[in-house]
C-alpha cells in the first residue's frame, strides 16, 4: 500500500480561516497553493502543475531579496513538494489549499485544508502575505445550504457544505387511523325524486388526509428554517414538486430562502444520490444567485441607494467601512485598472487589486462573492466590480 499524506494538519476551511490568514506577518512572504486532485485521473496533470508553479515562484525571486531569502524560498518549495510524494493518496478532499510561511527551517507558519469541492484551477504564488482569493471562491461556492428533500407524505431535511452532505432529520406522515367506511344511503325507489347527494366516506376521507398532508408540509417548513437559524444556512435547496414547495414556503415563514433546485421526487434516494444531485445542479444554482445579487446592487446604486459599481466608487466604501457585500468577478484580468488609493492609504503594489479589495472587505467584516460566468458578465460596464452598503 502507498504512503498517504499524514492529514493531522489537514482541516475543512471555515469562514474565519480568512480573516485569520489575514494577520499573517513573515519576512520572507507565504507561498500559496491550490490544486484539485482527481483520484481517477491517473496522469494526475495537477501534479505537473504544481511542480511548475513551484519552479516559476523561485525562478521569479526578487535578485535584491539577498541570497538568504533565495534559499528560504527554494527549500519552503522542495517542502510542498515533499507533501505530495509520488504515492500520494487524495486522503478526504479533492480540492487541497495551502499556505505556507517562506522559511529556511521547517517552523514557519503553515496551514492546510482540503474539501470535497474542486477548484476551478491550480494556482501557485508568492505574496507577501497569503493569497486568499482561491480559498474565499470555495467558501461562497461550497457555503453551507440545508436540503430539504419532501415528497407528500415524508421529508428529509440534510445539511450540505463544501461538496459533503449529511442527513440530520426523517420526517413521515403519521397516520391519524382514518377508519373511514363509504355510507350508502338507501336506494329510492323512484331515483329521480332523491333531493340530494352528500360527500362520499371517501370523499370525507380524502379530504381530510389531503389537510394532514398540508400541515405536514409546512411542519417540514418550520423544522428547516429552525435547523437554517442554527447551521446558519444562507438558503435550503428544495428538491420536491413545486406544489409541495408552496407548502414547505409557507411553513417556513419569511425568514428562510428557499431555493427550488429539482421538481423531481427524490424522497427514496440515498445521501451519496442527492449528493451527486446537488453537484450537478450547483454551478447553476450558484450563478442564480450571484445574478440576483448583482441585480440588487445595480438596482441600488442607478437609484442613488446603498450600492456601489466600478472600482473608484466600491473601494472608496470599502476604506470608508460602508461595504456590507463585496463582488467581483473572479476571472477577471484587473492589472489594467487603476485605482487610486484612499487618502492616507499606501497600497502595497505588490498585491492584485483584487487582493487588496479583499483584505480590506475581511478587515471590515464585509462579505465577499467572486462571481463567474453569465453573472461576472452583468458586473462588466463596472469593471468587475460591485458592493451592497451598509449606508
């Protein structure tokens, strides 16, 4: 059997790790690294390019830095490598995230984390301090989401985050012991002098297990937007007819975003099904959401509200602390945009301005969305930018 990446260090990332990341002060600078691993792959590409991106860091070396940082930089490199030996096992996540403290010994500060959603692609660099634009898109992509699996007569409500899934309730109609029987009123002789026909048993029974079923639903309602308040799911994805969506909406009151993702009956499939479910459907369920995020904030900055478009507008709330929610589109090539510093401000010109938006949005408490496809598409007459505001 081959070695396996000993995985003590290795952790879920969570929504402080940025923040943390951030108060990272090292002399040398942090290389950061993020690479997707597909176990089935067996010519493992991300292998090559890590190697690369490793090569291309020490060969882009700052020559003043001094020989002694030239060094650190060459054996903090050999070290990454020394993680990922040729028999490496994936170990739990497909996406694996590293930032690591550019040192001659192994004392540097180091962190590590892996999920089972992949990135979007290898990266390798060099900052002064973390690079944390890989990390922050997996923790909006993989944000935690409750799944609320309903049929008319069962629910299952899972919780999902970061490509895993884990079932927390099963709900079933009870029955109530309907003994109906169907009464049949005499015959009269002459059919035509009878005055009236009143509801069948059936009828009667139908009726009420129809008002059961009802207020099953939206007791499947209730119960997801207290599991939401408690796991602090921005929305839960429903999977069910959109009839009994209706219902599991109206149960849940105005305090829980429900997401309709599939009109399908799912109610019998197992975990690992849904699982796979949801990832087919994230790409779009993401991009919905960041579309309707940005629409929000066009339709408050063109009415003169607490929105912001276009680098000089989102940075000047950022330093000025009025940013609630920062957007940007992820795959931008931002080098080209100028931006002039707040007053008193210096802006280490090393780091992308994306970076620096970013750290100024953690250091504010201001959410972050990196935002793709047909919604970064919406962001570019602003450049790529966008902020809802505090005020």
């Amino acid at each position: 059997m081959g070695k396996r990446l000993d995985v003590v260090s290795m952790r879920l990332p969570h929504r402080d790790a940025p923040a943390e990341l951030l108060g990272w002060t090292c002399p040398h600078g942090v290389i950061s690294i993020a690479v997707t691993i597909d176990p089935e792959d067996r010519s493992e590409p991300w292998r090559i390019e890590l190697k690369n991106g490793l090569s291309a860091v020490v060969e882009k070396a700052d020559p003043e830095a001094g020989h002694e940082a030239r060094l650190a930089l060459e054996e903090t490199a050999a070290r990454v490598l020394d993680r990922f030996p040729a028999e490496y096992r994936h170990g739990e996540g497909r996406a694996q995230l590293g930032f690591v403290e550019v040192s001659r010994e192994d004392d540097g500060q180091e962190e590590w984390f892996q999920a089972q959603l992949p990135l979007s692609r290898t990266e390798v660099v060099h900052n002064s301090r973390p690079y944390l634009y890989p990390l922050l898109r997996l923790l909006d992509e993989g944000a935690p989401r409750g799944v609320l699996v309903a049929s008319s007569e069962e629910a299952r409500l899972l919780h999902w985050e970061l490509g895993s899934i884990e079932q927390l309730e099963e709900f079933e109609l009870e029955s109530f012991a309907l003994d109906w029987r169907e009464r049949r009123s005499p015959r009269p002789a002459d059919p035509s002098s009878a005055q009236g026909v009143t509801s069948s048993g059936r009828d009667q029974h139908r009726q009420r297990l129809d008002a059961n079923r009802q207020h099953f639903l939206r007791e499947g309602g209730e119960a997801s937007a207290t599991r939401a308040r408690a796991r602090g799911w921005e929305e839960t994805l429903v999977l069910a007819r959109p009839e009994l969506a209706e219902e599991l909406r109206e149960g849940a009151g105005p305090g829980l975003a429900l997401r309709v993702a599939d009109g399908h009956d799912l109610i019998s499939a197992p975990a690992g099904a849904i699982q796979e479910r949801i990832r087919e459907l994230r790409d779009g369920l993401n991009r919905e959401r960041e579309l309707e995020l940005i629409e929000e904030i066009s339709e408050r900055a063109l009415s003169g509200g607490r929105g912001a478009l276009g680098p000089a507008d989102v940075a000047a709330a950022l330093w000025e602390g009025r940013a609630q929610h920062l957007v940007l589109d992820a795959d931008r090539d931002y080098s080209a945009v100028e931006v002039q510093p707040p007053p008193g401000v210096e802006w280490d010109l090393e780091i992308s301005l994306p970076e620096r938006l970013i750290e100024q949005a953690l250091a504010t408490s201001a959410q972050v969305t990196p935002a793709e496809g047909i919604a970064a598409e919406r962001l570019a007459d602003a450049e790529g930018l966008g902020a809802l505001l505090r005020y």
